[in-house]
C-alpha cells in the first residue's frame, strides 16, 4: 500500500496534562485520512491533526451516512504498544458500512493506517493502568449533493484521543418503557452514528429521574432486556451470568464477546438467551440478582447499583470478590500485556 506521510513540524503533547484529561477532547498529533471517489479508495495519507471542511451538501450531513469504531491503545512498562482485537473492530465497522450502503475499507489499508498512525504518535499512549488512547475509526459521505440517494464518495479517518481510566460514577438505569434503541429490520446492530443521537433525549429524560442511563428494552413489546446505555448489559443471578443473544438490534461488542469466552474459561456459567423484564424484576425481588454490569471499549466493564422499572425501585447488593471486579482486572491485565493471552487477543504495534 502506497501511504503519504506528512509529520507535524512541533509536537503538541508538551501542552498536555495527563493527569487531567477529559474523555474525547485532547486529540494526538496526526490522523489518518483516505477518500473514496470514482469507485476506489484513494491513496491513504497521514498528516497533522486539523480541521477538515465540507460543502454544507455533504450527504453526511443530510442523511446521516455515518460509521464509526471505538478502540484502545495501550503501552507496557516496556515502552512496546498493544491493541486489543483490532481485527473485530475492522470487521465491525465494514459490517457497518455495508448496512448504510457505504463502502468496505480494505483490511491492509486499515491495519497499516492504524499501525503507522500510532507508531508516529506512540508518545501519546502513556505507561499506567490509569491511561490509554482511545482510537476512532469512522467514515462518513462526502458527496455534494442533497438527492437522498447513497453518496458516491466518502471519507474514512482515524483520529486518536489520549484518556485515562474511565470513571462513570455510581450507575443507576431506568428501564425503558416507551423509548426504543433500535428495531427488528433497522440498523440497531450497526455503529451508525444516528443510533446515538437518537439515544440521547431519553436518556436525558432518565437523567432528570436520577438515572444515569437507559436500560433498553426491545421495541416491540418492551419486555426483553437488551442493552444498557451505548454498552452491551450482564446480569448476576446467583452464579449464571446471562445475557442477551446479539441481533439486528445488539451491537455485537467486542468487550462482550471476550467477556463471554474469558468467563467460560474460567468455568463461570454463561447463558446467551433472551432476558425478560419480569425476571430481572422477580430476581431482584428474591435477592437473587446479585450484580449488573455494562461492557464495553470505554470502561471495560460498568457495574449498575440499581435500577428501576416503572414505580418500582430496586438496589442491588454489595457483593464481595464481584464478577465485574475480577472479570475486568482479568482483561485489562491481557489489554496491558501484564497478564497471558492464552485467547491470542494482543495485537503489537510494529
């Protein structure tokens, strides 16, 4: 693959405070950027991180044609780089694309974007079990023109963002009974940029209840769990951790899975079925429902305190020895190459 590469002139990492960073607005040095016209991808080309200007037709503006990844980088106390299944990531986003008609991204042309963006900014992936990048992969329609047809051309970028751990705060969830994420037939399974603006007014209605997110439930009927916030959800009841099954509504996460097949492993029961409202409801009622959590790139793994449903109000217990705590300790040591990868999950940057 032919890859332009134009290098900043002064690095701006000197003006950065690590150890006060808020999620998603401190940018590195570079980005990786290539255009699809005429029916082909162009050459791809990495240069300093900018601003970019469009034609206010851009179809990504009208029509929402829009996909996006999330990642982490991670650095080892031996200076060297990890990524986490980065090939579910770039599978994912072209499983994406192709549901809003948009073009596939060639593999090479993603692995070696990535890898020599993050090679050039490896300064910004900073040692610590506190910090990480985050990495955003999206593509978006470029044509000029407002027809609602499928846009011609596009962009796809990588842009990288310097965090640290993700602290959301205590967690409470309402369940939804009104609202919905998605639809049998919609693209609910798909990191399409509209999914989550549609998700913000209800959780912003949750939010004015007391609620940090929405738990969300399916669109038909409301009475199976499926979601929690942007994240997939698990439950604890006594020692079954169950979740729902991934579909035309679940995003197929990329923390989910490995959280499914590390649990296996380590002879934790798992159920992948449809989960009902009423008997999340009747567990917490026996006390049997002994932990939730979200999962996803962000935190990993969020545990939920509580939740509601309607009128009725439910806390959960305080659990020694959690299987959110070890679930999560256990994948951010393989992420930061502390611990064996006995999956073969590690990806090194070189």
């Amino acid at each position: 693959m032919a890859l332009h590469i134009e290098k900043i002139k002064k690095s701006k990492i000197s003006d950065v405070d690590f150890s006060n960073l808020k999620f998603g607005q401190i940018f590195t040095d570079h980005m990786f950027e290539c255009d699809y016209e005429d029916g082909a991808w162009q050459t791809p080309k990495i240069r300093p991180y900018q601003a970019i200007s469009f034609d206010p037709s851009a179809k990504v503006f009208h029509y929402g044609q829009a996909v996006f990844e999330g990642m982490k980088a991670y650095k080892d106390d031996d200076g060297d780089v990890w990524l986490f299944r980065p090939d579910q990531n770039q599978q994912r986003i072209n499983k994406s694309a192709e549901r809003l008609d948009m073009p596939a991204f060639p593999k090479e042309y993603f692995f070696e974007g990535l890898t020599e963006l993050l090679k050039l900014d490896s300064d910004w992936v900073q040692k610590g079990a506190d910090s990480s990048l985050y990495i955003r992969p999206f593509v978006i329609a470029t044509e000029n023109c407002v027809s609602a047809s499928a846009s011609t051309s596009y962009k796809f970028m990588i842009i990288c963002s310097p965090v640290q751990a993700y602290y959301g705060g205590e967690v409470r969830v309402q369940i939804a009974d009104k609202y919905s994420r998605s639809a049998n037939g919609g693209v609910g399974f798909a990191k399409a940029a509209g999914n989550y603006a549609a998700s913000f007014f209800p959780a912003k209605l949750a939010e004015k209840q007391g609620y940090q997110q929405v738990l969300w439930t399916d669109a038909s009927s409301h009475e199976f769990l499926e979601e929690a916030g942007t994240m997939n959800v698990f439950f604890r009841v006594n020692d079954t951790l169950l979740t729902a099954p991934t579909s035309e509504r679940i995003l197929d996460g990329v923390t989910r899975k490995s959280i499914i097949q590390f649990a296996e492993d380590k002879g934790i029961k798992v159920e992948v079925r449809p989960i009902r409202v009423t008997e999340i409801i009747s567990a917490a009622k026996s006390g049997e429902l002994l932990e939730m959590f979200g999962a996803g790139t962000a935190a990993v793994i969020s545990p939920i305190l509580g939740f509601a449903h309607k009128d009725e109000k439910f806390e959960l217990p305080k659990v020694e020895n959690s299987y959110a705590s070890f679930i999560k300790k256990s994948l951010t040591d393989i992420q930061r190459n502390l611990a064996e990868d006995k999956f073969g999950w590690r990806f090194k940057v070189q």
